[in-house]
C-alpha cells in the first residue's frame, strides 16, 4: 500500500504551513531515492588504497633526482576522513595531487588501488582546489543549482534537481543564506566560512566516491573551518564516502572529527593511522603530547625541523621519526590491510576488470544542454555584474554626449573634413580600446570556468560557445548606447541604410575587440599582463590604421599589420559609409572657388563628392560588405584562438 504523504488526526485540520512543510519533506525523499538510484552501481562505495607511492622530480639545475614523496601507504575506507597534515613544504598538496591522478604518471611510482583492484581514480573523484572561485553576483542556490543543472543526466527532473540543491544546501548548512549573493567588490556578501561550504557543496553535489580536499579551512577563522570540515565529515558518513584533505592547523575540535591521520615530514611518514593512535604511537617514542594540548599542534611543532638550527639535527629527527614508524605495529596493520584487500579483490574475482569502467566517462549533460545552462548563468552574471558590460555603457553613453557636443553638428564645408574623419576614428580607437574594462570580468569566470571544467561539469566548446552568443546583445546594447546619441548630435549622414551600416561596423569592431581581450586573457591569465597586452595591441592598431599615416606611407615592415588591424576595417568601412553620398562645399575666396579635392569639376561646380575623399585619401577601394566579412573573420579567428588557449591550457584531472 502507498504510505501517505502526510496524515491527519481525526478532528484536526492541517495547517497550510503543515501541508507544505510535508509536501517539501516529501520532493526531497523522492528526489533523494532518485538520486540513491541513477547513481547506485556496482561501485557502491569505494575503499582507497596506496603502496609505496613516491613522486620524485627532476632538478632543473642540477639536473639530480629530488623526493618529494617518498614511500607512503594508505587506506581510507568508505564513510572514513583522513588528514593530512605536516610542516610547510612537507609534501601535503603533492601527495594529495598524486594520489588524485594530478601528476604526471611518469614522476610516481607505487600502486594505488580502488577497493584492491587498480582504477582510473579520475572518474570516482573529485578534487575540490582551496579558492572558492563562485560567481560573486549569483545566490548560493544559483551556483549550486548551476552544478546541478550540469552534473546530473537528462533524466533528471528540473524538480528532482531542485530538491537535490536543497538537500546539499541543508547538508551543508547553508539554508539561512541559500538567497544571498555570494558577494563581490561591490556588494558584501556571504561570510568566508560560507563561501567555503558553498563553493566545496557545488563540487560534491554527486556525491562522488572520494573527495580530495585541498586545504579546505585555509583562511578561515576555527569556528568556520570546525563548520566546513563538520560539513564534510557528516557528508562522507552519511553517504560512505572516502575523503582526504590536507589540512593546516587544525583546532582541537576541527582535529576530533577525523578519523585517520596521515604525517608527513619532508615528504615521508612520520606517523599513519587512526587519529587517536598518533598520541600514544609519538608517547611509546618518548614524546608525549602534554594534557590539554591540541594534539593536531603538537604534532606540527614537534615534526617542523625549518627552525632547528642544526640541520642535519632536524634531518635526524625526521628520519628518526620515519623509521620508527616503518618498525611500527601500525605500519604492519596497514600493509596487512591492504595485502587483505587485494587479495580479496581476487578471490572474490570482482566483475570488473577495472573498478572505473562502468563509470561513466563523457559529461552528463550534451554540447547543446551544456551551451544553454552556461548562456543561462552568463546571462545572470553580465546583467548583474557591472564589471562585465555596465561601466562600460556608462562609460560609452557620457563619451557619446562629451563627443556630440564638441563634434557638434559637423557640417559639410570642406575645412571640417579633417573633424568628421577623426570622430569616426575616435568613435572605433576609444570604445575598442575600453574593451579592457572587461577584463577582470572575464578573469573572474574563468577561474570558476577553470574549477568547473576540471571537476568535467563540462567541455570547452560550449563555454567558449555561450561566452561568444552572450556577448553578443551586450555589445549590440552598448552599440546603440553610444549611437544613439553621437550619431545624431555629431551629425553625421543619415538615412536608414547608413545608420544600419554605422551600427554593424561599431558594433562588430566591438566585437573583435571583446574576442581579443578573451583570447588574450585566456592565455596570459594575470590582470596587469593580460591589460598590458591588449592596451598595446589596440594601440599598435591605432597607430598602422591608415589614419595617422596613410596606407601608402606605412613601412612596408607593418603594411601586415594594417591588413590584420580589425580597427582598419570598422574606421574604413565608417567613412565610406558616412562621406559617400554626401556633397561637400568649397571654400569661396576672393579668387574664386578653392576645392581641397575634386578637381576642375569641384572648382567650377564650387563643390565636390564624398567619393572625391575617399578616392583622394585611398579609401576608394573600400567595399562594404567585404569590409564586413574581414571583420566577422577577424572574430571567428580570435574566438577560435579563444578556444584553442582554454584548450590547450593544462587541465590536470
Ligand atoms: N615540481 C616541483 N619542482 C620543484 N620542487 C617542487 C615541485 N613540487 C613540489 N616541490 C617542492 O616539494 C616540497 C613539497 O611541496 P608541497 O607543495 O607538496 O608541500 P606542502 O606540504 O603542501 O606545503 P604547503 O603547506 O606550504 O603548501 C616543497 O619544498 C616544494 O618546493
């Protein structure tokens, strides 16, 4: 029979707030079973095992072999969560790396092992990076519900997604916040704890096997790192899920709720096993932890041979240390428990040839889904966020107005030429060159793009897809932002045609101009380099234009560069636009007429064409739709370099 979704004592009505307090409860299970179910395989919960891995570097210099690991085993079972913990430089994050399949296989040796069996240990994790790179202007629940979206297959409900996002946001303590923005230089936002628990819930959403955690208290004060690493503590037990996390400096609080404890010291162990064993494993040694110290301390104090003066003192310590650990009953515990699991895996003969193999392998969701979730949330992050385009219009609309009223209706007498040509000039060189505005804008997606993209929540070709569709109506916004009012006021040639035409060359110079500023911050990922560079580029371009120096006086060195020069293309295509048609007058003198262009013709009809200029100054062979096609050319190209960079850039899970 059905088990009811809520039941009622005779006599008594329910309360609206009952009924949708219940109805919630109620999503939520299903959502959850759901969920228990699409991911339910014979890869149930998985046991992580490693035998003597090292990893061992070459010295550039010296070109001699260096240890960074050195010999390390392991077991973390599922459900248990183990620290590691050692001095700075101790070999934490390079440990972590390794055993997380982040370092090139050719620098590690050992065995690591997948409940006995080796695996691809890429597909059953997730490794969580220690910044919390989210989007500033978007809610908890919006960049969590954003890994939801991309994480879980088609088959999921937008309801089951919901109620899924909902689960982890109590899981993780985040219900009080869920609605705030996250928070940026502008709005304050969530607390740093927060921001943590939110950044590490959107990466954990699938509940994967084993969870690498990079140091994830880092920053923040002890009542916060005991509330994420409680927060994943109560995750990995519910769900019987092996986490590992390298950690600095725990409390003695945030200490208690690990279960294991791996030591290092200069990349060897000095003590592994239960959290609890360590106090009296260094008291056997002689080195008793004092009563109401926080072990997690004096531990680190007792292993950090950096301030020992004698160094071959601090040396001894170590191995003395590391040895004693090997000649310990723990050590021959944890080979036995792993000799018991490999052995196991092949007596019981586990159906899988490799534990990972029947893990899926492609992103959950396809090229199209994929494009259409981040167009979403690109969409939410350009609207709200003022670094990425509204600065840029403010900027644009008080540049159109300074520029209506100094260039202030034109005219067509000869003398003012030389004004109209350099306002179309300017018109492009400004508003291609402020561009740089969306730099930091575009820094900041790229490090969740960056996160995202390593946890495989999707593939490059639809970011750089929906970045491109994106930017398309916020250029088209900012066009006509700045037409709307230079054109009329500078006066320039009217009619629908050449409006049209004035619009589409602005706005795909802008275009251009955008594609290179994210070519080039997607290869040199640093504000002041990446602003440095398309600054230069953009003037460089000004400069071998044809504006300044006509195309035929350029040095055949940068003639290249003129035809490469998108800038070209959109001033060029601006003044054929605006001079052809046009009748300009000359300047009447005692003399007679005096005609700047146009010959014998101009003088007697004391006037001349458009089309005079434009042959005069070597633009007679611009044609507009070519000019055009250079342009959307000049895009493509860039975006495709846009593409190439983010890549080829190494992604290394
Ligand atoms: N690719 C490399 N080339 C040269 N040295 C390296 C390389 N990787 C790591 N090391 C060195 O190995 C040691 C261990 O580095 P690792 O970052 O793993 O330590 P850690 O314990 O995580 O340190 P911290 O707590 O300061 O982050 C350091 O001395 C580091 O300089």
């Amino acid at each position: 029979m059905t088990k009811p979704i809520i039941t009622k004592k005779p006599g008594r009505t329910l309360s609206r707030q009952e009924v949708e307090s219940a109805l919630k409860d109620f999503t939520l299970k299903v959502a959850n079973e759901t969920y228990e179910k699409s991911t339910s395989s014979s890869t149930d919960s998985i046991s992580l095992s490693w035998k003597d891995v090292s990893y061992t570097i070459t010295d550039p210099k010296s070109k001699k072999k260096k240890h960074i690991v050195k010999n390390v085993s392991g077991i973390v079972e599922p459900g248990e969560v183990l620290a590691i913990m050692g001095p700075s430089g101790a070999g934490k994050s390079s440990f972590l790396d390794l055993l997380a399949g982040r370092k090139d296989p050719k620098s590690v040796t050992g065995e690591i092992y997948l409940n006995g069996k080796p695996g691809e240990i890429k597909y059953v994790s997730t490794y969580v990076m220690q910044d919390d790179a989210l989007m500033g202007v978007l809610t908890v629940r919006e960049n969590i519900q954003f890994a939801a979206d991309l994480c879980f297959p088609a088959e999921f409900s937008d309801e089951d997604r919901k109620a899924r996002v909902q689960t982890i946001i109590e899981e993780f303590g985040l219900d009080r916040v869920a609605d705030n923005k996250i928070g940026t230089v502008f709005v304050r936002g969530i607390s740093g704890g927060e921001k943590r628990r939110c950044a590490i819930a959107s990466q954990v959403l699938t509940l994967p096997k084993i969870i690498f955690l990079d140091e994830p208290t880092t920053g923040l004060d002890s009542a916060a790192a005991y509330n994420v690493m409680n927060a994943i503590v109560d995750m990995a037990r519910r769900h019987k899920l092996a986490v590992i996390a390298s950690i600095h400096q725990p409390s003695t609080e945030t200490y208690a709720l690990f279960d294991k404890l791996l030591l290092l010291g200069r990349g060897k162990t000095l003590y592994f096993g239960k959290r609890e064993n360590a106090i009296s494993h260094f008291e056997e040694l002689g080195f008793a932890c004092p009563p109401y110290a926080n072990p997690g301390d004096y531990f680190l104090r007792l292993v950090n041979s950096d301030f020992m003066k004698d160094i071959s003192e601090a040396e001894q310590l170590i191995t003395s240390f590391n040895v004693s650990f090997l000649k310990s009953s723990y050590k021959l515990e944890i080979d036995a428990q792993i000799d018991d699991l490999i052995s196991k895996s092949d007596n019981e003969n586990f159906d899988n040839e490799s534990i990972t193999e029947d893990t899926p392998r492609g992103y959950p969701r396809n090229f199209f889904a994929q494009t259409m979730i981040i167009m979403k949330r690109s969409l939410k992050n350009s609207t709200r966020n003022i670094l990425m385009y509204w600065i840029r219009v403010a900027m644009y609309v008080s540049l159109a107005i300074l520029m209506g009223s100094t260039w202030w209706q034109v005219g067509y007498g000869q003398q003012h030429i030389g004004d109209r040509l350099s306002s179309h000039f300017f018109s492009v060189a400004f508003l291609c060159f402020m561009s740089v505005a969306g730099i930091p804008g575009f820094l900041e997606e790229r490090l969740v793009f960056q996160r995202e993209r390593s946890n495989r929540f999707y593939s490059v070709g639809p970011y750089v897809l929906a970045n491109t569709l994106i930017s398309i109506p916020f250029l088209m916004i900012v066009t006509l932002s700045f037409s709307v009012f230079a054109y009329p006021m500078i006066g320039l040639h009217g009619g629908m045609e050449k409006i049209t035409n004035f619009l589409v060359f602005l706005f795909l110079s802008l275009l251009v101009a955008e594609s290179m500023v994210v070519f080039i911050s997607a290869v040199i990922p640093i504000f002041v380099a990446a602003l440095a560079i398309v600054a230069f580029a953009n003037g460089f371009f000004m400069v071998v234009e044809g504006y300044f120096v006509t195309k035929k006086n350029i040095p055949k060195a940068w003639k290249w560069a003129h035809y490469v020069d998108y800038q070209k293309y959109a001033f060029e295509g601006i003044v054929k636009n605006d001079l052809s048609g046009l009748t300009f007058l000359c300047e009447k003198t005692d003399q007679g007429c005096f005609c700047l262009h146009g010959g014998e013709t101009a003088i007697k009809n004391c006037n001349f064409s458009g089309q005079n200029i434009l042959d005069d100054l070597g633009y007679g062979e611009v044609v507009i739709y070519k000019w055009v096609f250079a342009l959307v050319g000049l895009v493509l190209a860039f975006r495709v370099g846009f593409y190439l960079a983010l890549l080829l850039r190494k992604n290394r899970h």
